[in-house]
C-alpha cells in the first residue's frame, strides 16, 4: 500500500533516559495494532535481552504505523549519553521529534542536548509531558520549565501518560496536524541517506534508509558514493517493527535494502544511496560525520587460548555495532589481547557484558584511559598514545595534550554548591550558569579523563540522584601528563600502569596503594605496594603475610627447637618472596579507576 507524501509522517522521540520514551513507543503500537495482542509485550522494540533486563535503549529501531490513513515512520532512540551518536542519526531521517520530559523530574541534561541536536537539524519540535498519572507529577511545573527554557506556549504543550495511554489519541492528532510532511520528488534520480547498517547472516549487510527523492525497486542496481561500491538491492521492505518485504520504496519513505555486500565497513551510516551510474553532478547528502571513541580499554581473555575465539566474537558484534573499534595489544603479564575503543563507560559495560554472556567469554578488562596527543621534541611530531604502555620517555616529550569535554550538568538548585565543589575538585572550568525556576543548569570544561574517574557516581552521591549530565567533545589542550607505575613485589605491572596530571601525582598514588592493597588477597609471603613516577617512588604500602604456627606441633623442649624452626620458616618465605607469582583479581585493574 502506497501513501502520498503529504500522508507521511517520519518523527523520532528524544528525552532523558529514564522518561518513558520506550513505553510510548509501545503504546503506539499498541493504538495503531502494529502489533496484535497475542505478540504484545513491553518493551518490544529493544530486542537485546541486555535492553530487556537494564530498561534502557542501546540501538535504534525504526517501525511503520498506519493510523487513519497516515503513514508513520518512529524511530526509536536511544536516551543515555554514550549512545548520542545513534540519536543523531535518527534525527537526519526525520522531519519532526516529540520531545518528551518526565513530570515528576522536569527537563534534565540529555532532554537539552537531544532538544538542540533536534533544532540543529531543523525538525519540527512537539513538547510532550509524560508520567501525568503519578501522584508526584508537578505538571504545572514542568510546563513552566519548556516555556522558559525552549519558549513553547502552554497551549502547545501535551500532557500524557504514556503507562495508561491518557491522551495519547491527542498526542497522535498533533503529529499529523503539525509536524511536517517529507519533502523531495520521487521524479528525482534516486537519493537515499543510510542511517544505520546491520549484518544479516543469509541476506548479507541490512542498510537502513531513508529516500529523499526518487524511488528504489528490487533488482535495481545501486552504488555507494563515498566508496564507490556496487550492489543489486536483493530484497526491499520496511519494519513492522520485524522486516517485511515490499513492492518498492518512495520518495520520504523508511525502509530496508538487502545488500547482499559481505564487508559491513562497506556500508556506512551516513552514507548517500543513488542508481548506478549516478546521474551528473550528483551531490552526496552532507553532514555526517563518523562517531569517535572517547574510551579506551584492553580486553584480554582469562585463558590465553580463548584469544581466537575474542577476536572472532569482536567481529561479529562489530557487524551490529559500528561505533566499536578494535587493535591487537599485548601485555607481559596477561598475554593476548585487544585495545577496544568506546563511546563512554556505559557503551563499554554493555560490550563486555554481551561478549560474556553472548559468546562465553571470561575476560579481564583494564583501568579505562583515553587518548592523549604527545609532541616529541625531535621534529616535532606528534602521535597518539592510547595507554601507559606506550607513553614515552619524559625527556623525549616537548609536551602533552588531554582531550577536553564541555561539561552540561542540570540540578536542583539546593545541591548547587556540592555540584561546585565536586567540579572543582575533578580540575572542572565553571562557563556558564542559567538558572530555570528551581533548576540550574552548568556549563563547564571539563577534562575527559576526570568525566571516567568515577565523576558519575560522585555527581550522583552529591546530589540524592537528582543531577544529571550531558557532553561532548571539545578540543585537545596542553597538560602536563605523567606515567605512574605500579610494581606489586617489586616487578612492574604495566596493565596497572596509569598516566595523570604531575599535580595530581602524589595523591593519586596514595590513594592507588591503599585500594590495591584491598582487593590484592594475603600471600604466603610478604607482598610491598609501589607507586613509582620515574625512578622515585610516591606511596608504598605492604600486604602482611599469612602467619603458620610452625611450633604448634612442639609440646615442649628447650627454646633452640623452635628457633630452628621458625629460622627455617623464615628462610622458606624469602625464598618464596623473591620467586613467589601473585595472581591480580580483576578487582585490582579496576581499583584506578575511582578517585
């Protein structure tokens, strides 16, 4: 069934996570019978069981609805800062997104992030205020915030309760009525955005589109502009929200291509889709740029021999995740492993977790890092340097670079000067400060290795749990960058290995002893602590030996008896002390990371 253009309605939904934006898509479903009611469950457009079991969006999922002879096109989105990306590539295949704030929390940091990326793509803004139901709702307050912050009118605000569908038939009536149709011309030669890309095992890479002008039909063939790839589009069809095989894909519809392409890299979002040959002078849709991994970390397997099997479970959850990046690393103490670049913490918590459960892998991660820039002294070159590992010799080093992050922070006012002091004490640069009603939104530089080291949870202690944040990123600027070095037993271990600011040097080191002197378990033999900056060594602490009774066997005798015996015990734990192997739990690769 074909729709005229001035029928479609192409939208997204962008918010906060946590403010019901996956419950509404459900009810959507549920109002335009999508889905009958023998297939209906909660959450149904988060497939991962990850997303199930955590209530949180990690991909977006695009579904068509039809409602009174209206074609809708939703795109699911993600809420949580590390997954911005898959937010804006959602937003370039739409004309309109429903901004949706929770009534009992009011417009939080991502809810103004996720808003201004909205408005930088010129989409039709419809503000909706969800969670009406709930005895702690502050509706009136709430409204108060969209006007002052945004500049929405009362009157074009809605009020629902997505849990119980209360005005949700209005909310629908407002999306035909006032967000826009697509525009373009399906006499046009064939422009298509991709905007996201999957694997398929028997249909080979997914390409999900978005047709600006002109029309796509099976076996037509197609090219790629920015690589130049070839294909024949072996299947075409929409989600519904599953894949459903159709006759063809117009102008201002979304939808799918089968590629039959084997090399996912081939196939990137952001990419221009036409007819092959492209017509003359054909210009590519602009504005994509490809996600940058903000944190490092190496995964090593448990068992050494597992490493074949992680680089295979790598590349196979990098066919449904394109943000994710990977090299080969390794490390004296832990073998075989790989430096695995991601979006933020969250999108590293939810990659190990899936290679663990998806794919039976025991692995041991190591303290988060991010990428730093260092110039040499010797032509001046400059490089990356991902970890400690590779950090080279101070007196090589004309100087070092750290990556800054602009900082959002919106809070209630009355944890205004915890938020203040916490900041400070990351090495945060107060920019900005507004303040809405009885919120108050900061604006600061922030270094992104501080946004890592636990500055979360801290905001999160500080503030009951009613802060919340947003960021992204800046720029490199000069920093005076050191190497730690941690010997356990007085042997280096360079996966502990940190690099941090020289101020910082001293306390950090401090701190690292006392918690890897916790979670490191007593030996047999005495264990010493180092935190070492060059040759000099910052703090030390000492894991006492477990202590046998060697003469609880005696029942008497003279002293020299058990002299010898305790002479000789004391000989058994020097020797064990200097050949003596300590294994490291995984707690202790993860004790640099907390402040």
């Amino acid at each position: 069934m074909s729709f005229p253009q001035e029928r479609i309605r192409n939208f997204c939904v962008v918010s906060h996570i946590d403010h019901g934006k996956t419950t509404l898509t459900d009810r959507f479903l549920e109002i335009t019978h999508t889905q009958t009611d023998t297939k209906l469950k909660e959450r149904i457009l988060d497939s991962n069981p990850i997303e199930q079991e955590r209530g949180i969006t990690i991909k977006l999922s695009p579904v068509r609805m039809i409602y009174q002879n209206h074609l809708f096109n939703l795109i699911d989105t993600p809420g949580h800062v590390d997954f911005s990306y898959e937010v804006s590539r959602s937003l370039a295949a739409c004309e309109g997104a429903l901004l949706l704030v929770d009534a009992t929390q009011g417009i939080q940091a991502q809810t103004m992030a996720n808003a201004y990326q909205a408005l930088e793509h010129n989409l039709t803004i419809l503000p909706v205020i969800n969670k009406i139901d709930l005895a702690n709702a502050e509706i009136a307050k709430t409204t108060q915030q969209l006007q002052e912050t945004f500049g929405f009118k009362p009157n074009e605000i809605i009020n629902i309760s997505a849990k119980t569908g209360q005005n949700l038939i209005q909310l629908i009536k407002a999306i035909i009525k006032r967000l826009p149709s697509p525009q373009g011309s399906p006499k046009k030669p064939l422009k298509a955005l991709i905007f996201n890309s999957f694997y398929h095992p028997h249909k080979g890479v997914i390409a999900y589109v978005r047709l600006i002008d002109g029309q796509i039909n099976p076996a037509d063939s197609l090219i790629l502009t920015s690589n130049q790839t070839q294909f024949t589009a072996e299947e075409i069809g929409f989600f519904n929200p599953i894949m459903y095989p159709t006759a063809s894909l117009s102008t201002g519809e979304v939808g799918y291509i089968a590629t039959g392409l084997k090399n996912i890299s081939l196939c990137r979002p952001g990419d221009t889709l036409t007819l092959n040959p492209p017509p003359p002078n054909f210009k590519p849709l602009p504005g994509y740029q490809e996600p940058k991994p903000m944190v490092f970390m190496d995964l090593y397997p448990v068992d050494n021999h597992q490493f074949v099997k992680l680089k295979k479970s790598l590349n196979q959850l990098q066919l449904v995740d394109s943000s994710l990046s990977f090299n080969p690393v390794n490390s004296p103490v832990l073998g075989s492993g790989f430096k695995i670049g991601f979006q933020g913490l969250l999108h590293a918590d939810i990659v190990q977790e899936r290679l663990e459960r998806e794919f039976n892998l025991q692995l041991i991660t190591t303290t988060p890092s991010v990428e730093y820039l260092v110039e040499l002294k010797k032509n001046r070159k400059t490089f990356s340097v991902f970890s400690p590992a590779n950090f080279p010799n101070p007196t090589l080093i004309n100087q070092t670079k750290e990556p800054f992050i602009e900082l959002t922070i919106f809070t209630p006012a009355k944890y205004l000067g915890n938020i203040m002091n916490l900041c400070q004490d990351f090495r945060a640069q107060l920019k900005d400060q507004k303040f809405f009603g009885q919120q108050v939104k900061l604006t600061y530089h922030l270094p992104l290795q501080e946004l890592i080291s636990d500055f979360f949870s801290q905001l999160k202690s500080v503030s009951s749990g009613f802060a919340s944040l947003d960021w992204q990123f800046l720029d490199f600027r000069p920093a005076n960058i050191v190497k730690l070095e941690i010997l356990i037993n007085r042997q280096a271990v360079d996966p502990l290995a940190v690099l941090v600011v020289r101020s910082q040097a001293q306390s950090v080191a401090k701190n690292l002893a006392k918690k890897l002197k916790a979670v490191i378990p007593r030996q047999q033999f005495e264990v010493p602590i180092q935190i070492a900056l060059g040759g000099k060594i910052l703090a030390r602490e000492t894991i006492k030996a477990f202590r046998k009774d060697v003469t609880a066997k005696l029942y008497g005798g003279d002293q020299t008896r058990k002299d010898k015996l305790l002479k000789k015990q004391k000989k058994g734990k020097k020797r064990l002390k200097r050949i003596g192997k300590i294994i490291l739990p995984q707690e202790a690769f993860l004790a640099a990371l907390q402040k």
